[in-house]
C-alpha cells in the first residue's frame, strides 16, 4: 500500500514538471532522480538501523507515516504554483521527492528484515521475491490509477491519495506482532557496505534499465505519438511479477550468482527493444522482459548480499544493498536527461542495456570466485 501511494506520481509527475512547470528532460531527471539521492545517503543506513535495533515494525510505520508526508508537500507544491515561476513549485517538488527517498528507505528495508526475521536466511531468496511482488504489484496497479486520478483531478489528486493511502497501511501494520531486536553487537554501516560490494556493483548497473524506464519512458510514447505510457509502467510491473512466481525459487536453490548472470541479459534484450520499438507494443515488451530480468538479478544480487552479510546485521544489510540501487537510480536519471538532450530519448535504452551487461560480467566474477562467507548450502540442496 505504501509503494501504490508512491507508485501513483510515476506516469504523472514527469509529465506535470514537463508541462504544467515547462521544464526540459534534465530538470525532469533531476526531480525524478532526487528522492534516490536522499535514501542513499541518509534513508537506507537509518532505516537499517533502526530495523535492526528497534525492530523491522517500527520501521515500516515510520516509512509509511513518511509516505504521508510526501503526499502533503505535493500539496504544498501546488499552492506555491505560480504560471511563469516554476522555481518555488520546482524546489518543493524536489523536497518532496527527497521525503520519498526516505519513507521508500524504512518500508522496503522494514518489509525485507522482517520478513527474514521470520522464515530465516536460507529463504533470502524468496522473502526478496514476495516482497519485490508487492512492491512491483503496487506499481503495476499505481500507475494506471494515478494516471486515472490525474486526468479527473489533477495533480492534487495524486497528493490527496498519496496523503490518505499510507495512513490506511499503517493502520494494518499497526496491529501485526512485531520481531524483537537483536542484542549482538553489530558492525558499522560501512562496514556491512564492503562485504556485499559486489552484489551491489551488480544491482547498480542492472538498476540503470529500470531507472531510465521511470523516468523517460513517459516522454518517449509523449514524443513518439504513442499517447500515454501507463501501460508501459503495468507491463514493467506484470513481467517482474510474472517472472516471481514461476522462478521465484530458483536464487535459493541454484545460487544468486548463477541466476543474476542469465537474467541480466534478459533485462539488457529488453532495454534493445524499446531503444528500437518501432510502436508502443514493441514498447510494452521490452518494459516486460525488462520487468522480468531485473526481478531476477535482483533477487539473485540480493541472495548472494545476505550471505556475505554478519547475521546481526541484516537490516543494515537489506538497506546497504539497495544503497546501490539508489547510486544507479540518483544517476540514472539526470544522466539520462542530459544523454537525451544529446542523442534523444532512444539513446538511455541503449545505456540500460550495456550497463545490463556490465552487470553479467559481475555476476560471472561471482561465480568463478565465490566469497568465502557464501559457503552456506543453498536451501534444498543440503
């Protein structure tokens, strides 16, 4: 519910900085890619944190009531509108994206320690699976509703719903037993950062595909006649979710490394598609497969995190992986802006794509030479 509130502004505020503020793409990049900034530098450590030493519960509320206050900014954003003075508008939008990097930060790192908490390290794989379903799920529903909410209400519709819907989730999380915290001494968050180094390499290079989706793939239907992008977003959602629930299992058993290295190359087929679509269903395909691929990788990126990760720590470590998903998503998308102003829209799928590939190459690195903390037997296998 929360990642729905959130999910709702993805088709709409591109196109709300891009026409109703009259900025270009790099401006649009930026206001997009800001909330990753936040959550890599103060988000994802906190909420780690706070997961590890007071419970994964309290940092699902404590998102949550954040996602609230995104939606109350964007109000904000809104009064402070003036026609031909972008500015004030632009800087509070910019603040509010920099709220949601945070509130993201402590329900996705609440969700994952949590749920690991529960079922146990040898599941990794699959509470990263259930928990990227919802995640993508939301977002797969969020941007057709939003795009619905927009066209009957406006912007404000989308900060209304984004103020109300969280408010409703914490209500339910309110009333679900919590774990208790761990009372072992836990290392320094940097220090957790340098024992899942790699499997972060690899989530940020294949994270650039996704990124560029969110933040472009609006504009590219708007410029290419293809009128909006919702399905665009639906078909990113529906083939992570797809690609969950018929290989879900596999990062537990075959190993993350393994998985992460075919799947990446799937994404980076996916990117192709779209950098060549000649139409919007061709579009939507290369959303899926790129949907499908990173859903893996990042499930496999994620298994071969929590076993090179101290088991005090796996809040910090859920959150110092996704560290490096915000370092691709906070570049993606200003990098993205200016390579667009250069070469067009296309241009940022073909970037997705060779850094998926980058991406491969890592995940063999893995397979050849194994961390030797990632000697666990993988669930099933003994």
């Amino acid at each position: 519910m929360g990642f729905l509130a959130m999910g709702m502004a993805l088709p709409v505020l591109p196109r709300h900085v891009n026409g109703a503020l009259g900025q270009g793409t790099l401006i649009v990049g930026v206001v997009m890619g800001a909330q990753y900034l936040s959550a890599c530098l103060l988000g994802r450590a906190w909420a780690g944190e706070v997961a590890d030493a007071r419970g994964p519960r309290r940092a699902m509320l404590a998102g949550l009531l954040g996602a609230c206050v995104v939606g109350a900014v964007y109000l904000a954003s809104l009064a402070v509108e003036a026609p031909g003075r972008p500015g004030a508008s632009l800087a509070v939008l910019v603040g509010a994206r920099l709220v949601t990097g945070v509130a993201e930060s402590f329900i996705i790192t609440g969700a994952l320690s949590w749920g690991i908490a529960r079922v146990g390290p040898a599941h990794a794989g699959k509470v990263i699976g259930w928990v990227g379903m919802a995640l993508f799920g939301a977002y797969a529903a969020g941007a057709p509703l939003g795009a619905a909410l927009w066209q009957r209400f406006g912007f404000a519709g989308i900060a209304v719903a984004t103020l109300v819907v969280p408010l409703l989730a914490a209500g339910i999380v309110a009333r679900i037993p919590g774990i208790a915290p761990g009372t072992q001494r836990r290392p320094p968050f940097w220090r957790v950062l340098g024992a899942i180094r790699l499997p972060g390499l690899g989530l940020t290079l294949c994270s650039v595909g996704y990124a560029v989706i969110n933040a472009f793939v609006a504009l590219l239907f708007v410029q290419r006649g293809w009128g909006g992008a919702a399905l665009a977003f639906t078909a990113l959602g529906g083939g992570f979710i797809l690609a969950r629930v018929v290989a879900g299992h596999l990062p537990d058993q075959l190993g993350g490394a393994r998985v992460a290295a075919v799947c990446v190359a799937i994404e980076a087929v996916g990117q192709g598609l779209i950098w060549l679509a000649p139409g919007p269903v061709w579009a939507c395909a290369g959303a899926a497969l790129t949907g499908a691929g990173y859903a893996l990788a990042f499930q496999g990126f994620g298994v071969e995190a929590v076993r090179r990760a101290p088991p005090q720590s796996r809040g910090a470590a859920m959150g110092g992986y996704v560290v490096f998903q915000d370092i691709a998503m906070g570049l993606s998308a200003p990098l993205g802006g200016a390579l667009a102003i250069q070469a067009g829209l296309g241009a940022v799928y073909l970037a997705g794509a060779v850094a998926a590939l980058g991406s491969a190459v890592l995940a063999v690195g893995m397979l050849r030479r194994p961390h030797p903390s990632a000697g666990e037997a993988p669930a099933g296998k003994g």
